[in-house]
C-alpha cells in the first residue's frame, strides 16, 4: 500500500514538473507579445510575422503592375513606418534606373491580421523604361534651340514617367525648366523661354 503511495506521489510530482514547465513555455511568448506595439482601432498586434505580411503584400501590389523581374531590378525594400491609431503602413522602396534614385512607397491599411487594403500608392505600378539616350535628349534640346545650364533624369509618378528636365539659371527668374522630354517617347512635354532682360533706358 506505501509503495502505491509513493508512487501516485512521484506521478504527481512528475505532472506538476511538466506542467510547470509547460505553463512558463506559454508564458514567455504571451509576455513578449503583450510588450509589441497594438493598433487602437482593431487591436492587431505588430508582430514579427505581421510585419513581413505587410511588407510582401505592398510588394506584391508593385509586382502585379511591374511584374517580377522589372520589380526586383529596380526595387530595394528601405523600411517600413506605421500609425498604432489608424493601423496603416508605409512601405518605402528605393527606386534606382542607372543613376536615378527615387523614395518610393505604398500605404496599406490593415483591417485586420489577414485583411489589407492599399491606401495611396508613390510608386511605378508599371514598368517604365528609359529609351532615350543622353546623347539622343541632348540633340532634341538642340534642334529646338535651347539653352540650358544642366539636366536631369526625374520621376513623375502622376504620370507614371520618367523624363529628361532640362534647366536654365537666369537672373530675372532663378532656376528655370526650359525643356522637358519623355524618356520613352521623346515626346516634349514642357518648353519654356526664359525671359529677356529689357535693358533700361
């Protein structure tokens, strides 16, 4: 009878060991996840796993107008910025064509753990390419008689283009755009004369 004793007793000392054990396993994710950052709104809490989710699906958005390969040549993941009070997400990308550096971003709403929605978007969400050569844009700026101080290539991304603007220094004006041609096209989409000094009498 005291060896049953003695052994319900090391049966129950082994149960609660494990169960102990079992409990503080528990207790440490439960700990680690009450210290993340909550939204207000709909209580998400932004975990490790949440945060990845996000970020692939405003990249996954890029992809489905870029496609994949467009995508992964000129998009380079920067970070990732949030508000706890509307639970919404900006994703910035680094836009890079030869030595054109652009911030990108898309802003995604979370309406829940697994329910996202896409906010505003400050990204090609097609492919554009730069078609027109240095040597090619500077020609078409003289065969139109422009003068120009430099140029530079620059994102529009309301017109989802990328375009050679061309500048003047002027004293009347200050910096002036006096040329600006679509880098696919060649199609001009701004000409602009600075103005001449009226000299005084």
């Amino acid at each position: 009878m005291s060896n049953r004793i003695y052994i319900l007793m090391i049966v129950g000392l082994v149960l609660m060991f494990f169960t102990l054990t079992t409990l503080s396993q528990i207790e440490a994710p439960l700990r680690e996840i009450a210290q993340l950052p909550k939204c207000q709104a709909n209580d998400v809490v932004l975990t490790t796993q949440f945060m990845t989710n996000i970020k692939n699906f405003a990249s996954n958005y890029i992809i489905n107008g870029t496609g994949e390969s467009y995508f992964n040549n000129h998009y380079q993941y920067l970070d990732t910025s949030y508000s706890t009070i509307e639970c919404t997400f900006v994703v910035k990308y680094v836009y890079t064509y030869d030595e054109l550096h652009e911030i990108m971003s898309i802003t995604v709403s979370a309406l829940s753990t697994t329910s996202y929605d896409v906010t505003k978007t400050n990204a090609f969400l097609r492919p554009v390419n730069v078609l027109v050569t240095n040597e090619e844009v500077e020609l078409i700026a003289l065969q139109h008689n422009v003068s120009y101080d430099y140029y530079n290539k620059e994102v529009s991304l309301i017109d989802q283009s990328i375009s050679y603007r061309f500048y003047k220094e002027t004293l009347t004006q200050g910096t002036l755009a006096v040329l600006e041609v679509d880098a696919q096209s060649k199609a001009i989409i701004e000409l602009e004369r600075p103005r001449e000094i009226i000299p005084m009498v």
